[in-house]
C-alpha cells in the first residue's frame, strides 16, 4: 500500500511539475508568436521572409510538444464503463499486431467465457499496446507473444494488494530477454528505463500500473532473465455479466419427440 501510495504520489508530482513548465513555456511562445507577426508586416526584404518562415515553423514545432507535455501531465479523468475484456482485445487485435514484426510468433488465447469489467476502453488498449511493444522490445531476434485471458477466483493474500474474490486476468507473454530482479523491482517507476536514448521514455510501465490502480486492479511481473516475461493484469469481475463465446461452447440440443 505503501508502495502504490508513493507511486501515486510521485507520478502526481511529475505531473504537476511537467504540467506547470509546460504551460509557462507555452505561453512564452505565445508572445513569440505574436512579436513575429508584428515584425513579419514591417518586413524589408524578401529576404526575410525565410527566416520569419523558419522562426513560425520553431515555434509551431515548441507548441506542438508543449501540447504533448500538458496531454501528458493532465491526469486524464477516466471514462469507466462496463466491458467484456475478450471483445475489447478483438477489436484491438490487427492494431496490436501491427505492433509485432514478421519474426515474432503472436497468439491471442481468450477464455471462452469471461465476466466483465469495469474501465476506460482507451486507457485499457492503451495499457494493452504497451505490454505489447515491451514484449516486442524484448525479443529483437524474434519469439513468441502470447496475449491470454482467464476468469479467476483469488483466495486472501494470493495477489498481493488484492483482496479475495472475482478477476479477470490477462496477461501478455513473451519468450525474450526477461528482466533482472532489479529491474523488476524498479519497472513500475515512471521514467525507469534500460532501453537506449530516444527508444524509452519509462513511462509505458508506470502509466498502465497506474491506472489499474485506479481501475481496482493490479499488476504482477512474472520474468526471468534469459527465458521470458509475462505480464498480468488483474481487473476485478463483475458478477452475473459472463459473456460465452459461443463459437467455443457445445450447444446440445435435446430433440424431444
Ligand atoms: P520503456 O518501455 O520506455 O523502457 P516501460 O515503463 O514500459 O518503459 O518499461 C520499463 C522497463 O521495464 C523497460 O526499459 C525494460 O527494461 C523493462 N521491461 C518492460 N517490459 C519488459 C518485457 N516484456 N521484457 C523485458 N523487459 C521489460
């Protein structure tokens, strides 16, 4: 709890510093801008005309990424509703496997019934992509990628941070690098990464672990080095709203006479 409480903390903290920063700078932009265009009219020369072009091009380059910094630092509110987690994974599939490359051997294994859940569609597919490009990250020769869905009971204390009752799990697989214990312990920081500059922002992992925080859930990492990593989300079950998939169940039809 601790732990979760710091995480929260720290990533508000984050938030509202990038947030702050970002805003002021926008602003300074802003009067950039309209100094620009008052020197552009006054202009002498033709001359001129390429390096006004070139100083709007900069500053339009400045507003766009202070927009990405402020989309980043606004914490978003979610949009929770109730979803089956099997039809969101379906029809986020060609985007996720878009994500892969030809060397990597990607399966999606649903369980063929499944409760639903309560949670932001946008954020649950963006979560998603993540764990997918991680995996993909972790296999640059190629592997295997699994994305599994299950319904599960918990007891008390078997995952840690959550309390006994109904989940569904999925989880995304892979057979690559794994991780060190040090960098499991540190992966849900934001910003933590041992990707190369310009390939990992450490974000990805802070930002799904967040918000199934949020969601009532959790998030395990299960990865051993050399062998592979699998990553589980647990979101809990609403109950009475199975979904069957009806392509897996044996219909038996009784033909009474
Ligand atoms: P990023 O992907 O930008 O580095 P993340 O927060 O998503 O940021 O991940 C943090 C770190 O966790 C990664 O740099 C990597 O070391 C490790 N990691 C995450 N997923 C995997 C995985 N599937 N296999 C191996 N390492 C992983």
């Amino acid at each position: 709890v601790n732990a979760a409480l710091f995480q929260a903390q720290k990533m508000e903290s984050i938030g509202q510093l990038t947030g702050g920063i970002a805003h002021d700078f926008n602003n300074l932009l802003s009067v950039l801008a309209s100094g620009l265009e008052v020197l552009n009219m006054q202009r002498a020369s033709n001359a001129d005309a390429r390096t006004f072009d070139s100083m709007r091009r900069a500053i339009d380059r400045g507003a766009t990424l202070t927009q990405q910094l402020l989309a980043f630092a606004r914490q978003q509110p979610l949009q929770p509703e109730l979803h089956n987690v099997n039809r969101l994974i379906t029809g986020f599939e060609s985007v996720l496997r878009r994500a892969g490359n030809a060397s990597i051997e990607f399966d999606i294994a649903l369980a063929p019934s499944l409760p639903s859940t309560v949670l932001d569609r946008a954020r649950f597919e963006s979560a998603l992509l993540n764990l997918v490009v991680n995996a993909r990250d972790a296999m640059p020769e190629g592997g295997k990628l699994l994305i599994r869905t299950n319904a599960v009971s918990l007891k008390q204390q078997e995952v840690s941070g959550l309390a006994a009752g109904d989940y569904v799990k999925v989880s995304v697989c892979d057979s690559g690098s794994g991780m060190s214990p040090e960098t499991i312990r540190r992966a849900f920081e934001p910003f933590f990464t041992t990707k190369e500059v310009g390939k990992g922002t450490g974000l990805g992992l802070s930002q799904v672990y967040g918000f199934i925080k949020q969601s009532g859930g959790e998030v395990v990492i299960k990865s051993e080095l050399g062998k592979g990593t699998e990553i589980s989300i647990y979101l809990p079950a609403v109950h009475g709203s199975d979904e069957v998939d009806e392509d897996k169940t044996e219909t038996v039809l009784i033909v009474e006479d």
